[in-house]
C-alpha cells in the first residue's frame, strides 16, 4: 500500500509538468489550429529563466577583507552580491535564496513577450499550411532557441536550487500511520504539483468565467462563426498563444529545481508531451491535463520493481505503449471531439 | 538507356560523375593551403555523404510521394546496423551478407511499424512512428542489452564465431570488414603537386551501391507505382474513390523507405563496424528530415543534396574556430576584425546547429521546394531574357 | 428491377430523424434525380448509396449485391463512380495523370505493385487518357497541373475520370454547385451528351431545378428524410406537395 502511494506521488510531479506543456499545446492547437514543436522550447526557456534570475541577484563585487586570510596567508576576497550589499544581508541573503519562485514573476512578462513574438512573427504565416509545414518550420524554431540557449549558457546542466525551506523531504507514511521514511517526499515537489494545480485551476477558471475566455472556447468550437460576428478572433488568439507561452515558461521555471535546467530538455519533454495531447485528445483542455498525469503515474508505477520484474523493459516504453495503444483504438483520445484531425 | 528517358539518364550520369569522382571534386584545394580545412575528400566523410545520400533517398521515397511524415526512420537505420554487425559477428566480414541481412531485417521491421502506424494519418502517423522508434531505442538501451549491447554498443570481440571466416586474424587482432577479401578501410592516395588525393575502398563501395539506390527511386518514381503514391499525397479521397486502396501503396512505399534505411544502417556498420542505440533516437530521425526538406522533398536529387549538405556543414563548418575566424578577417582593422568574429562566432564550430536550424526555417519558410526550387529559380531569373527557353521550362515542369 | 434499389432505409442521428422509410429504385441507363429542400436527408442518402453510412435499417442493392459497409474503393470497382460537390481530383498531378489513375485503377485494380515498369510506356493507358481528354476538349490543357484549371473543367475532368472507368452508375453530388452559370450550362451539356452517347445510368442530387429539369427523367423528391413523390419532370412540376415542400424553402 505504502509503495502504491509513494509512486502516485512520486508521478505527479512529472505528471504535473507533462499536463502544464501539454495545456499549452492543446490551447494552441485548439484556438490557432496550430502544431507547435517549438513548445518544449519554451518549456526550456522557462527553466533559464530561472538560471538567468539566480546569476543577476547572485552578481557581485570582491572586496578585501583584512581580517581574513586564506590558505597562503593573503589577504581573503570575500564576496559580495549587489541585493545583499543594497537590502542587507538579511533580506539579501533571502531573496537570492527564493531566486527560483521570484522568477515566476521575472518569467512571465518574458515568456509572454515571447509568445507574441513568434505568434505574429512566424506562426501567423502558417495557419493556412499544412500540418506537417507547420511541424517542420516550429522544429526548426526548436532547434535554433535551444543553439541560442545553449550558445549561452554552455552545454551542461546548471544545478538550481530551491528555497532553503523546501529542501529536504516531508515524511508522508508517518502522517498516513505507516512506518517512518516508508514514504518521504521532497518539499519542492509538492511545491511543484500544488503549483501545477493552481496553474491549471487559474487557466480553467480563465476559459471558463471571462468573456475573453468565452470567446476563445466560442472560437476553438467554431472559428468562422465567432469571426462572423465581427469578434477580433485573431487578437484574442495572439494573445492566448503568450498566455500558452508562459504557462510552458512557468512550468520550465519551477522544474528548474527539480531538474536541473539544460539546453536539450524542452525536446525531451516535447516529444512526451505530444504524446499526452494525443493521449488525451487533440484539442481537449482537460484531457490533456488528464493525460498528463495519467501518463505521469503510470509511468511511475512502471519503473516498480515489482512490475519490472514481470515485464522487463516496460517503465522505458510504458507511455509509447500507451500512445500506440490508443491512437489504434480511440484516436480521438480520451476525451478528444468529433472531428478534430481525424480522416 | 536503362529504362530511363533522356533527362533522367542524363541527370543519372551526372550524378555518377560527380559520385565516382567525389575524391577529386571535394578535394579542390592544395593539402599546404589555408582552405584546405574545406576539402571534404576524406574517405570518412564521403563514406557519410553516401549514406546519408541513401538515407535520404529512401525517405523521400515516402514522405516526397505520399507525404506521410515519418518521425521514427532512424529506427530502421539502427536496426540495419545491429543486424550487419550480428553478420559480422556470426558468419563473416564480408559485407555483403552483412548488408543483405540489413536489408531484410529493415524492410520486416517497417513492415510491422507501418502497419500498425499507417492506420492513422497526418500528425497521428507522425507520433505513431515516433513512438514506434523511441520504443526501440528506449529497448535498445534496457531489456535488449544481450542483443544490442546497450550503452557501450554492439562490438566486434575475438571471440566471435564468424562461421565462414576467423575469430581472430594470424597477429591476434580482430580481422576488418573486406568485400572478397578488399578491405574497407584500404585506401590509396594519389599525389599531384600540392594536391592529394585518397580513394578508398569504403567509400566506392557506398558510392555504388547510393547509385543503383538512386536509380532505383529514378524508376520508382517514373512507374505508374510512383503516380500512385504522389495520387496518395495530392487527394486521399479521390484515390479511394477511384478504386484504389491507399493503404497497400503507402505501405509499401514505407516498406521501400525502410529497407533504404536498412541498407544506410548496414553501410555505415560495414565501414565502422559497431552499432549504438543513439543511432535510433529521434533525433537522427529528425536529421533526416532535415536533409530531404532541405534539399527538396518529392525531387530526385534534392535528398541528395540536402544530405551532403548537412553532411559537410557537420564536419567542416563545425571546425571553424575562432582562430580560423581572425585568419579569414585578419586584413581588416582590429577593431572590425574582433566584430566581425564576435558577430559569425556564434554560428560557426560548434555553433553550427543554430546555422542548420535558421536555414532549416527560412527554407520551410520561404522556399518549400529546398535548395533544388532554390537552384530552378535562380535559373528561371537567368533564362528569362529569352522567353522561348521559360515557355518550355515550365511546361517540362510537371514531370519534375 | 432497378440497377440500384434502396429499400426501407431508416437513419437516425439521436433523436433526429435523418431518413425514414426511403425506397427508391434506380432504373437502368435512366437519369435519376433526388431533389429537395435543405435538410431533407440527400446529403445522408447520398452517403448511404456510396457505404460511408450504414443505415439503422434497410438495404441497398447496386446490381443484386449489397454496398452497405463497404470500402469506397470496393464501391467503386463494383462499377460506381462519384463525383463530389467540390471537384475531387489530384491537384498536384499533370490533367494527364489525372486521366491516367482511373484507367490504371480499372486495369490492375485495386492494388499493383508496378514499382519498376515505366508509365511512360503504357502506351495503351496514355492513349485511352488522351482521347478521354480529347472528347472533353482538355486535350490542350494535358500537362498542366490541374489545380490551375477553372473551376468548370475541373469538372470535366472529374466527370471525365470517372467516365474513364465505364461505371454502370454516375452518382453526382450537386455537380454545379458555386458554378458560374455559363460553367453550369457547359456541364449540363456534358452530361447530356454522356447520357445520349453512353450506357450509363446517372444518379443525380441537385439542388438547382435548371439541371434537374434539364437532364432527369425521373425525381425523386425527399422531404424530411422521406420521399415524397416520385414521377416525371413533367407531373413534378405541376404536383401541388413538391410546390409546398418547396415553398417553405423559399420564403425562408
């Protein structure tokens, strides 16, 4: 029972970010009609964003300490980071230390910018083009963000920390009655499912309880219509395309921790998080979220060893698995409409 | 000749000279001079024009005709590698058996993918191969180790059968790919003046065996098979309602695509002889992509051309350092000289991805025939100042 | 006996009724045209005759077999040809090609493996194509790709490659639908002329009486999903139920 628990919870966490990426590409697909590739780069670009708020609070000036020595006897660099110097250590010291939830803040204003800047830039070429163009020209885009990320911050993985609260894990078996460290979970990752839920939750509640948010679902059920009753349908979707953006941007951001930001992991989330759209039906909003987290704990419960000893081999194929099984038999996906790319 | 009518001979010969002459022709500069590093005649990297060259071919055989886009080919070119190495391990190292079973083994494995994937269309097809693939490569690495070897790859040891040749050669060492007895890695270097020249084995071997591939799409795509699958690609619905079943001709078609990808993974194993699961990962299936949209997808020697194009930016544009950079702008004042090398820097040597995926979107963007629509307009831009030859260039335009 | 014979086909979508109790019975080398107002069930009926929709109940007979449930394809080789309210044809091919398929696919049927033959040499199927393309005046037109064509001989060319395949029966889906009126009149006179020169029965569902009372001999009209008379051009025009069917249409 304890370990069915613990790998429940040790899905949701991926789970979590493969729904965030997959809404964002069903919120394109569904309103622009579009196939994004380049939405695991966003994805990406989001955990930089990360990386890249961490070294501007982490910059800082060397002084020399007279009261210090170091090994040679020298006088010691100490040092300082601009924040500390201008707030104080204290509040300095704190805010470098929650670099990784103030990005959410510092991303969004980028992510957004982003997004309407290939929406109008690129994507708006390519409504009226085939399927597979717009998948070739958003995978080239994909290509050239990460060379550019990559130019940048190098090749390796850039370790980013969470808060000093959330290191170090919470013992679930204790509070469910079971025994001590039967279930410990780290702290960032509830962070991150909260976060997750909250995301999905505000993105819903958005759809659902705005006028622009009825437009949008007016428009994605039948695009023509809303526009013939001279609704600026394409201003909305541009706009959804940045908010789509930032959802992939905040996803990235706080994965960061978890995950240590490098310049490949948007593809590799991408390519799983197609395959949760798919899963959960091209052009569903809930379905993706569904699949997502779906697929996410089912591909926990794969990696058990329990399981892997039955069918070796099956926590790498698990989702393909999946997929597969799916497209051939319910192409709509789980929760996919009539009519949505099927022929 | 050969079944072909004029233009297609022609463009066949064309290609045949530049591939049998491939050493000369890529080795342009003295071997002492500063744009030697651009001399792609090295048996290592024509060997990759070759095969890629097939590659290529093989999935413009597909996705060129029928438009179904394949994300998951790499699987058949890393399926074709592990079985020629198995050949090699097993009965001999000769080649030809190795290449023989690549083949083969290619063509049942797409059989069974494309099955099953083309049930569905568009994107659907799209990530079922994708699926597909990474399924294989994620096997390749865990479960099929005792077959694939996982990480470290499919080697040769000296300990192998090799039923119909040695484990191990007379000096103790394990014995090299040959083709009756000519080695793979054999080579002879010709020397005039400052030039240098090395033809080898290896590399004649693909470069045959990329010709008949090319002039077996060239019949291909002329048949009345060939018609079929471009119906396929222009009007699904008309096609069924013509009478025909489109999913035998797409099936097949993807079987053709398979096995080219079969033998592209069984050259490369005969030149190098390992295999390594990365060879099946998405990525390579993407690359290929790449080189046919690039070169032009649905044209004959555009695959061709997108693969020895990406092919020698890989290896020759990557080597461009910075040092490289000053020598080439050394004759400007310091201060442009730094610019200049800061502003290319980041598209060149390593950068050279960014390079192939900008280029990549201008042509998807621009320029949706690739180099080959490219070269036609440049022509048309040319020709037209005599309206006789435009006239006739676009009416010979529809037979490609 | 009809060539075609529709009998008490019934199709419900939920809670709509889309046909109730359709019999109809085609009769050989005869046009037959189904009329009636939007919504009253041709589009259903259409796709029931080519086996795209199966019915909840009844049959429908093309020669003594049944079509119900079968593949376009299979519909096809059985001896119907479709052509489609948009015209259907290969875009991207040459106005020859496009002749081509048809011939190919009535020879080999439904799948050949011809990968190494050259379609240059199929000296018999080029020169059924061209004199195809010669009855319809496209002759000139033959290496063209045909989505450049005008909309009118994309509907030759389509009426054309079905005629390629001599079918026992031509269902045609609202041919003249969008067209300019002299394209409609162009069309009418090529079906006309297939009518007197061929052994073929045309089906026709149309929505404009001009073509219907041009090329019919018998009507059906459909109302609600159910036929409601079926006679000659002459009395239909007349038939007081057909001018209320009607009407409502054309005050709305």
């Amino acid at each position: 029972m304890d370990a069915i628990i613990l790998q429940i919870l040790n899905g949701l966490d991926k789970g979590s970010a493969y729904a965030l990426i997959a809404l964002g590409l069903t919120l394109i697909f569904g309103t622009l009609g579009v196939v994004n590739f380049a939405h695991g780069a966003l994805f990406m670009i989001g955990a930089f964003c990360a990386v890249t708020l961490s070294r501007i609070l982490n910059l800082s000036y060397e002084t020399i300490d007279p009261n210090k020595t170091d090994f040679l006897g020298n006088p010691a660099k100490v040092k300082t980071t601009y924040v500390e110097d201008w707030l104080g250590p204290d509040m300095g010291g704190a805010i470098i230390d929650w670099a990784v939830p103030l990005a959410i803040l510092f991303s969004i204003p980028v992510m957004v910018a982003i997004g309407f800047v290939m929406e109008r830039g690129l994507i708006k070429h390519f409504y009226k083009r085939p399927h597979a163009d717009q998948i070739l020209v958003t995978f080239g885009l994909a290509i050239v963000l990460q060379e550019i990320i990559k130019y940048f911050y190098g090749a390796n993985p850039i370790p980013t920390g969470a808060p000093d609260v959330f290191r170090g894990s919470f013992d679930f078996g204790v509070m469910l009655g079971f025994d001590p460290n039967a279930i410990i979970y780290p702290y960032w990752r509830l962070v991150y499912f909260a976060f997750a839920a909250v995301i999905i939750g505000g993105v819903f509640a958005f759809l659902q309880f705005t006028t622009f948010g009825m437009v949008v679902r007016a428009g994605m059920a039948d695009r023509e219509t809303v526009q013939l009753l001279g609704i600026n349908i394409d201003k909305r979707f541009t706009i959804m395309f940045g908010i789509a953006a930032a959802v992939a941007g905040l996803a990235g951001v706080m994965y960061a921790p978890i995950n240590s930001p490098n310049y490949h992991m948007g593809m590799d989330f991408l390519v799983l998080s197609f395959v949760v759209v798919v899963v959960g039906g091209m052009g569903s909003l809930p379905g993706a979220v569904l699949a997502g987290f779906l697929l996410g704990v089912l591909e926990s419960f794969a990696s058990m060893n329990e399981i892997k000893s039955i069918l070796p081999g099956i926590d790498q194929i698990i989702i393909y698995l999946v997929a597969i099984i799916i497209l051939l038999t319910r192409p709509r996906g789980l929760m996919g409409r009539k009519g949505v790319m099927e022929e | 000749m050969l079944g072909l009518n004029k233009r297609d001979f022609s463009l066949l010969l064309i290609v045949a000279v530049l591939a049998l002459g491939a050493p000369f022709i890529l080795n342009p500069f003295p071997t002492d001079s500063a744009m030697a590093q651009f001399n792609a005649g090295y048996p290592d990297l024509m060997q990759r024009f070759a095969i890629y060259g097939i590659f290529a071919i093989g999935f413009n055989i597909l996705f060129g005709l029928t438009g179904y886009l394949s994300f998951g080919h790499a699987a058949f070119l890393g399926v074709g590698s592990y079985s020629a190495v198995w050949m090699f391990k097993l009965l001999s190292m000769n080649v030809i058996p190795a290449i023989l079973l690549s083949v083969i083994v290619a063509g049942l494995f797409a059989l069974l993918i494309g099955f099953i994937s083309l049930r569905r269309s568009g994107i659907y097809f799209a990530i079922l191969t994708l699926a597909f693939a990474q399924m294989s490569f994620n096997l390749a690495y865990s479960v099929l180790t005792p077959i694939t070897n996982g990480e470290t790859g499919l080697q040769l040891t000296l300990d192998d059968p090799r039923i119909l040749g040695v484990s191990r050669t007379a000096d103790g060492s394990i014995p090299v790919t040959n083709l009756f007895g000519m080695e793979m890695r054999e080579f002879s270097t010709l020397n005039v003046g400052h030039w240098s020249f090395d033809f080898s084995v290896g590399y004649y071997v693909c470069a045959v065996l990329m010709l008949l591939s090319f002039y077996i799409a060239i019949r291909i795509f002329r048949s009345p098979f060939g018609m079929m699958l471009r119906a396929i690609k222009s009007n699904n619905t008309r096609m069924t309602y013509t009478g025909l079943n489109a999913r035998p001709y797409a099936l097949a078609a993807f079987v053709i695509s398979g096995m080219y990808a079969g033998l592209a993974g069984g050259l490369l194993a005969s030149m190098d002889p390992l295999a390594g699961a990365e060879r099946m990962q998405w990525t390579a299936s993407g690359e290929v992509v790449l080189m046919t949209i690039l070169g032009g997808a649905g044209t004959l020697i555009g695959p061709v051309l997108g693969a020895g194009f990406i092919k020698y930016f890989e290896n020759i544009f990557s080597k461009i350092n910075d040092s490289v950079l000053h020598s080439w702008f050394s004759f400007m004042p310091d201060g442009i000289e730094n610019l200049l090398v800061t502003l290319v820097h980041p598209f060149v040597g390593k950068g050279w991805h960014l390079t192939l995926g900008l280029l990549f979107m201008l042509v998807v963007i621009f320029l949706p025939g690739g180099l080959v629509e490219g070269g036609q307009r440049i022509a048309r831009l040319f020709r037209r100042k005599k309206p006789d030859d435009a006239k006739k260039s676009t009416q010979s335009t529809p037979a490609e | 006996m009809g060539i075609l014979e529709v009998k008490n086909v019934n199709k419900r979508f939920g809670g709509l009724q889309a046909l109730g109790d359709v019999n109809l019975s085609v009769a050989e080398n005869s046009v037959h045209a189904i009329i009636g107002p939007n919504g009253a069930g041709k589009s259903t009926l259409l796709n029931v005759l080519i086996g795209k929709l199966i019915p909840d109940t009844g049959s429908v007979m093309f020669q003594g077999q049944s079509v119900l449930g079968r593949k376009p394809y299979e519909i096809n080789q059985m001896g119907i040809s479709r052509v489609f309210q948009t015209p259907e044809i290969f875009g991207d091919l040459t106005v020859l090609e496009n002749m081509m398929i048809p011939i190919f696919a009535k020879r080999d049927g439904v799948f050949r493996m011809h990968a190494l033959e050259s379609s240059h040499n199929e000296n018999e199927i080029i020169d059924q194509a061209e004199a195809m393309l010669e009855d319809l005046n496209l002759q000139d037109q033959r290496h063209m790709h045909s989505a450049s064509m005008s909309r009118g001989n994309k509907r030759r060319l389509e009426i054309g490659m079905c005629l390629a395949q001599t079918p026992k029966l031509l269902l045609l889906d609202e041919p003249t639908a969008g067209m300019a009126r002299a394209d409609t009149n162009n069309t009418i006179d090529l079906l006309k002329q297939i009518k007197d020169e061929r052994d073929i029965t045309i089906a026709i569902i149309e929505h404009d009486m001009h073509v219907v009372f041009s090329l019919a001999e018998r009507i059906t009209v459909l109302a609600q999903g159910s036929p409601l008379v079926e006679d000659t051009p002459e009395n239909i025009k007349g038939h007081p139920k057909v001018r209320e069917a009607y009407l409502g249409e054309t005050a709305a």
